[in-house]
C-alpha cells in the first residue's frame, strides 16, 4: 500500500515536473536567448520535481518504521537533500548539454 501512495505521488511530480520545466524553459529563452542553457533550467527543474515528490513521499514510511517521529525529521532531512540532489542535478545535465 505504501509504494502505491509513493508511486502515485511520484507520477504526479513528474506530472508537475515537465509543466514547470516547459515553462522554465521558455522563461530561461526568452530571458537569456540560450536554448541550451534554457533547456538545462527546464531539465533540472523536471527533474528536482520528481524527485522532491520521491523523497516527500517516501521518507516519511521509511522514518516511521524507524520509530521516529517523521514531522520532527521530514522538513530538514528533505530540504537538505533537495539542495544537494539539485545543485548536482544542474551541474550534470549542464556538463552533458554544454560540455560535451
């Protein structure tokens, strides 16, 4: 039952991810005139939704089968994640558009 809930939150992120990504997208070109770069803002973008919904939905199952307290825990873990799973996000898909 859980990895339903998990699963069906994911799909709506991902849902979520590529709409706010597509307009990141056309943001970023409007804005700076770079398609490869807008399309490295809307790919980050597409892919920190997903995974936010990933880690949001499934870090509270796996906190309390650890008996903790997950609405203690939840926010930081997250947060934390997020800004570190994004940066490296962005610097990847960066490095495999504009590098290479």
């Amino acid at each position: 039952m859980n990895e339903y809930i998990v699963l069906r939150e994911v799909g709506i992120g991902a849902i979520m991810g590529v709409a706010l990504g597509t307009v990141a997208l056309g943001l970023a070109y409007a804005f700076g005139r770079n398609l490869e770069a807008s399309i490295v803002v809307g790919m980050t973008l597409a892919g920190i939704s997903v995974m936010a919904t990933l880690v949001g939905g499934a870090l509270p199952f796996v906190f309390r089968r650890l008996k903790i307290d997950p609405a203690l825990v939840s926010a930081p873990f997250i947060t934390t994640i997020m800004d570190i799973f994004g940066v490296a996000l962005y610097f990847g898909i960066a490095h495999m558009i504009l590098v290479t």
